[in-house]
C-alpha cells in the first residue's frame, strides 16, 4: 500500500473523510512505512458538510498506479448533490476506472460513499453495506447488490464497504493489517486510541486483535510482551515487574481488560501463529511446535486437540471435515 487517494464531492463528512485518512497517515508516524496520501476530486474545494471549507485537493487523475487504494468518501445526500456535476463527473471518472481495471486497484467506499459506487456500476453483483439508515435506499440504487446489514464492513475481492463514520476507521485498520502487519495495525490503534470493534456478523479478528478493544496502555505494554516472546516465554514475575504491579493485581487487571486470563492470551497467540505455520511454511512439526513455545511435540498436541478439529498433517493439507473451513473446532 504505498499510494491511497481519497475522493471528495461536495457536502463531505468530515470523520468519514478523517478517520481513515488519520488511520493511512499514522503508517508514517510509527515508522511502518511511507504511504503517499492524496486528497482528490472534481473540485479543487468543497464546503463539508459539517462547516468548514476543504481546500487544495487535487484534481480527478487520468490513471492511478498499480496497487492503489482509493477511498470514496461518503456525503450528505440530497437531490441537489446527486444532480450536480461534481457528483456526475465523479461517477463517470469512477465507472472509466474501473474499465481500465488498474492492476491491484483496491476500492473502499464509506458510509454513503456507497451510492457513488453503485451510480457508477461498481456494486453490481458484490457484497456492500453502508449506513444502517441507507440500506433499502442503496438496495434500490443496486438491485443485484447483496447489501448486507449489521456490519461494520464488508470485502468482497477488490471491493470494500463501511457502514459510514468511525467505521471508516475499521475498514482504513483492516487495509493496514493486510498491508503492514497486525502488529503495525495495533501500533496505529494505539496510536489513534482506537479500539478494535467487530459486530457479531463481522468476520473473527485474530488472537492478537480481538482481545485489544480496551485503552489500557500497561496492559497493551504486557500484550507486547508475550506476544514478543512466543517462542521463549515469558514468566507472570517478569510481566509483574515489567508492569509494575503484584502478579495478582496484574492477573485480575488483565482479565478485567482483556476479557481473557494472561494463559488463555497466550495459548491463542500461540494457535494462531501454530496455524500460519501450518499452513504457509514447511517447518516439521518439530520446528513449529518450538517456535511457538512449546517443550516438545507432544506438549504442543496437547494443546492443539483442545482447539483444532483436525490433526496438524490434515490441516497442512487444507483439508476439512463435516464442512468445517479450515478443520477449526466451531467453538474454537
């Protein structure tokens, strides 16, 4: 992800164009990497619809460079909006680009951004949401849409959709996650004081995100750790003193944080890392079991029965059994 383009028609909203542009910007800021940001659109200003005036953006380019990544900022939606010309030569500029299919173009549209994709035909046929008070409305904008509701965000391939807002943040951390790492994600979270949020329907977060949705930065600093040490361990004396507080204290502000005790933390980054081994190295078992922690093999079996439906020669084969993506336990 080195170059990302935020498109901007008039009446913008300000924290739909923000938050995942804040998100993008911060990669720079904890050193992750450099990602060129351009703020884009038919217009070289335009009144937000919150009241400020956006200046210096920079004009619709002719063509964007493979691996780009494109925001389609969300708006509010009148009729004098949808019949301007900033919001028609948007349309034609976006349905344009897609027939020219640049290669890696990835597109994120936020929150009512949605119906500037759906005018330019870039919805039919895929998965979307938008903002829950938009969902009929957008059904009627891209009848063979499968517009779904209750979601934070949807992927569908190339195509990505927010429900508008702060999930434009969610949707701007998912992209970084993909790009960076989930390690650089978590630092931009922190970063931004960000919360990993999901709603039930939202695919599963990993080990290493799903237990950050708390502001407690020693407990996030003891996160770190264990996390840093996988393959050694780390012992409750040495987080205790690193977090400068009894093992006891520590334990019960862990668990009231995370929602999961310090152990059960633990043996998750453990599956997780366990299972991308598994599947994308050809480390023996072994070597896995080792970097992950474990004593001998037969300690890492032990633990890997207790979460996976399938065995380790199994799962390395991709198979799976009653249906089960990936062999995993349905209540793993």
């Amino acid at each position: 992800m080195k170059d990302v383009y935020f498109l901007m028609v008039p009446s913008t909203h300000l924290l739909d164009l923000a938050g995942p542009l804040q998100v993008i910007h911060s990669v720079g800021e904890v050193g992750a990497g450099t990602v060129d940001v351009r703020c884009i659109g038919p217009e070289v200003s335009v009144g937000a619809f919150q009241p400020l005036t956006l200046t210096d953006i920079r004009p619709l380019p002719r063509a964007l460079p493979p691996e780009a990544v494109l925001f389609v900022i969300g708006s509010k939606l009148t009729p004098a909006l949808m019949r301007s010309s900033a919001w028609r030569k948007s349309v034609d500029w976006l349905a344009r680009l897609v027939r020219e299919r640049p290669q890696g173009l990835r597109i994120c549209g936020v929150c009512s951004g949605t119906f500037l994709l759906a005018e330019a035909g870039l919805l039919d046929g895929r998965l979307c949401t938008t903002h829950h008070r938009f969902i009929a409305r957008l059904r009627a904008a891209s009848p063979t849409a499968t517009v779904l509701e209750n979601r934070v965000f949807v992927e569908d391939r190339d195509l990505l959709t927010s429900a508008g807002v702060t999930s434009g943040i969610d949707l701007a951390l998912h992209l970084v996650s993909q790009a960076f790492g989930e390690d650089v994600a978590i630092q931009v979270a922190r970063e931004n004081v960000v919360n990993f949020r999901r709603f039930g329907a939202d695919p599963e977060l990993s080990a290493a995100t799903r237990h950050r949705a708390h502001g407690n930065q020693r407990i996030h600093a003891i996160q770190d750790a264990i996390a840093a040490r996988l393959h050694a361990g780390v012992t409750m004396d040495e987080l205790a003193a690193q977090a400068g507080l009894s093992g006891r204290h520590l334990a019960r502000l862990f668990l009231a944080e995370t929602g999961v005790s310090i152990k059960q933390y633990q043996i998750a980054l453990r599956m997780d890392l366990a299972r991308r081994l598994m599947t994308s190295s050809r480390l023996s078992l072994e070597n896995i079991a080792a970097s992950c922690g474990y004593s001998s093999v037969q300690a890492f079996r032990a633990n890997w029965n207790k979460h996976e439906r399938l065995p380790p020669s199994l799962m390395r084969r991709g198979e799976g059994i009653d249906g089960v993506e990936g062999g995993r336990r349905p209540d793993a």
